[in-house]
C-alpha cells in the first residue's frame, strides 16, 4: 500500500481547467503525487472526449503525462491506452 493518497478523476480535470479556482489545488495533489488507478484514467480518457471534446491527440499527449509522472513516482505500471 502507498503512502501517498489516492487520486480521483476530478483531480486530473481539475488541473486541466483554465479558469477553475481548484485548478492550483490540483495542480499541487498531482505535483505531490499519488495512487491514479487505471479505472481513473479511464473515467478521465472518457470526459476528455466526451464532454472536454479533446482529440485522441490530446488525450494521448496528457495520458503520457500521467504516465511519466507515476512511472517517476511511484515506479508502477499502467496499462496503454488503447484506441479502439
């Protein structure tokens, strides 16, 4: 078990939205890290598209963020987006 805390979707949304006052505070959760499940970077792939109506390039651009920064982190695997 991590000793770090567990990161919603919310959080990653939250640090993407401009004009957001929770934008800093999630800014910093990210920036501390944490535990991002692959069912959270599902949730966030899905209202990036969906309702952020970003390019699979975007998403993919942002997925590899997350990913760089749990590998660096946390030193954990995480399953590949898939484009199907």
């Amino acid at each position: 078990m991590s000793d770090k805390g567990f990161l919603d979707t919310n959080v990653l949304i939250y640090a993407l939205a401009k004009d957001d006052p929770r934008r800093s505070c999630a800014e910093e959760l990210l920036a501390a890290g944490g535990v991002i499940s692959v069912q959270v970077l599902n949730e966030f792939v899905s209202v990036a598209r969906r309702k952020l109506q970003m390019s699979w390039e975007q998403v993919t651009e942002l997925w590899m963020r997350f990913e760089s920064c749990a590998r660096r982190r946390f030193r954990s695997r995480l399953i590949r987006m898939n484009r199907h």
